[in-house]
C-alpha cells in the first residue's frame, strides 16, 4: 500500500462544477502540499498545510491530522483548471512522499 | 525573487555526451533537491542537499552527478546516460529540512538518444 493515496485517479467535469480531490497518508508527515503540474510542465505549489484549512481564491485545501486525511477543492472549476494535482506528504526525515496525483479535466 | 529557475529548458543528448542541468534560487534557502519525474508518474527524489553538504543520495547511479558550489546553486551533471534516463528532472528548495516555503522549479526535460 502506498504511503500517499490519492482519490480519484482521473476526473472529467463540466466547467463550472465544484471538484473535490481527496488524499489519504498512512505516515506521520510535519506537512502536507498540494500541487499542480500542467502537462510536460513544472509543478507549482498550491498548497502548505499543517492544519485546518486555507483558501487561495477558488481554490481551498482543508486538512484533518487525526484522520490523516486532506482535501482540495476548486470552486467554480474553469477549463483553465485542467492539470495534474498531487498530494505529497513531507515525513519527519525531510523525505516528500508524492501521491500519483489525479488527472483533472474540465470541459468548457 | 521567489522562484527556482531551472535551465536549460529542453536538452537533447546523446549516451557519450557530457552535460549539466542547472538550478538557481535567491530566496535564502538552504536546502536544495533533485527529482526525476518519467511521464505519468509521480517525481522521484534523488538528491538533497542541506547547508551546500550532500545529505541524501537516493541510491542514484554515478552518471549522475550533483554538485552544489553555493548556497544558491545546484548543479546535475551528465555523463553516459541511457535512453531510459530521459524523464523530467525538477529541481526544488526550501529554507531548511524540515522547514516551509517548499519551492518547484519549472524542470529540464531530457532526452537522452
């Protein structure tokens, strides 16, 4: 099992809907990233998170430690949007563990 | 400046060749990382490096080879790659282990003929 599950892998969805991005990790992390890499592209950062929940314009992330659980929403998605989000966990060690991210399409 | 700058680009090389990948911050931080990213699949961490000291080689073969002359430079240097070599390689700081601000680079994508 891996360390970092990401859920769902892949998903479609009309311009304008509310995406949920789910993450799930199984370590003890002192963080939690949120990232997005459009294809053969670099990544950029969303997202630092080491409780509660942040809000970037559309964007939110929300984090509960307990469950080791994270989300990250898009609000009024855009085709824009269309990327690869990744959840990466930073453990103890400095080591980032990466999710295999989810592949978010919206359509116009 | 709060950016990774990463160059080249795009580099295409052949197996004999010798070449550098490099990756550039002003932004104080102190540690440094190498990823190798194939298509599809998440990034891969290679190398760290912590107050310009090598402090994590992931098992990464000698073909390839970090160097980092400076607080705000990190070097990967090439030599006799192999076509499966050919992959995304990011570059990535932050202002300690272990602390926050972690910062991508936008990458060199490599191939390797």
């Amino acid at each position: 099992k891996n360390e970092v599950e990401q859920s769902p892998q892949n998903l479609t969805a009309q311009e304008g809907e509310f995406i949920t991005i789910n993450c799930s990790y199984s370590v003890g992390i002192s963080a939690l990233h949120w990232l997005q890499q459009h294809p053969g592209g670099g990544i950029v950062s969303l997202f630092m998170l080491s409780s509660g929940k942040k809000k970037h314009g559309r964007l939110i992330a929300t984090i509960n430690i307990q469950e080791k659980h994270s989300s990250l929403h898009i609000t009024a998605s855009h085709p824009r949007d269309s990327a690869v989000y990744i959840c990466a966990v930073r453990r103890g060690d400095d080591k980032i563990i990466f999710g295999k991210g989810t592949r978010l399409h919206i359509l116009p | 400046d709060t950016e990774v700058t990463q160059t080249p680009k795009h580099l295409v090389m052949g197996m004999t060749n010798k070449k550098s990948l490099k990756c550039e911050q002003h932004m104080g931080h102190r540690a440094m990382y190498w990823y190798k990213q194939k298509a599809k699949k998440p990034p891969e961490l290679m190398f760290v490096y912590s107050y310009e000291k090598l402090s994590i080689n992931e098992s990464v073969p000698s073909r390839f080879s970090p160097e980092c002359p400076n607080s705000s430079l990190l070097n990967l240097h090439l030599h006799a790659l192999q076509p499966e070599d050919s992959a995304l390689y990011l570059c990535a700081s932050s202002q300690a282990p272990g602390a926050s601000g972690y910062t991508f680079g936008s990458g060199t994508r490599l191939t390797v003929v």
